[in-house]
C-alpha cells in the first residue's frame, strides 16, 4: 500500500509504503516506514457497488484508531483505495488517496 497523496496537516504519512498483513482470524499487522510496528482488528465487506471495504481497529501508543478502507480495483491485484480515519491521532478525522498491490 502506498499513500499517493501530498503532505499535509491531514496527512503526515504521505509518500510512504506499507505491507500489511491481514489474517483470516480478522487480525492485521504492519510495519511504518519509520519502524514502528502496528496491528489491530478488521472487518470485509463487499458494498453493493462493487467495492471492497476494510473497517479497521487498531491503537497508536494509548490513542484508539479507527478507520476504513474503502477498495477500488483496477485489476485482479492492485487498484486504489481511500482511507477515512474517524478517530484517532490528531487530526483525528482526515482521509487520503492511496494505491493497493496484493501479494499472496
């Protein structure tokens, strides 16, 4: 995953790559670009237009975050996604625009 937005107050993770690891137990995991590790909980679900939708949990230090991913495919692989954080680390509403590659 890669964050393909500019940098902003809204979005202090641009430019930076991500794997992360979902599990079948609706567990993920992940490393930031500045080594701190991260995981939480998720949940999938198709919408009604087709795209995918990833509800996530996960904490920063003591601050809960939540937000989603919501999936667009371009191929069978890889496609863009916007991230919507409804709480979190400041600021704790903000969304961006970012591209997906899956690797089995």
């Amino acid at each position: 995953m890669e964050d393909t937005d500019p940098p902003s107050p809204e979005n202090p993770n641009a430019y930076q790559s991500y794997v992360m690891v979902y599990a079948s137990n609706g567990t993920y995991k992940y490393v930031n670009i500045d080594g701190q590790r991260y995981n939480g909980t998720y949940t999938y679900s198709l919408q009604p237009d087709g795209r995918g939708l990833i509800a996530s949990d996960e904490m920063d230090g003591t601050t809960p975050v939540k937000y989603t991913l919501t999936l667009t495919c371009s191929t069978d692989t890889a496609g863009t996604y916007v991230y919507q954080q409804t709480a979190g680390t400041a600021p704790s509403q903000r969304s961006n625009n970012s591209k997906y590659a899956l690797v089995p």
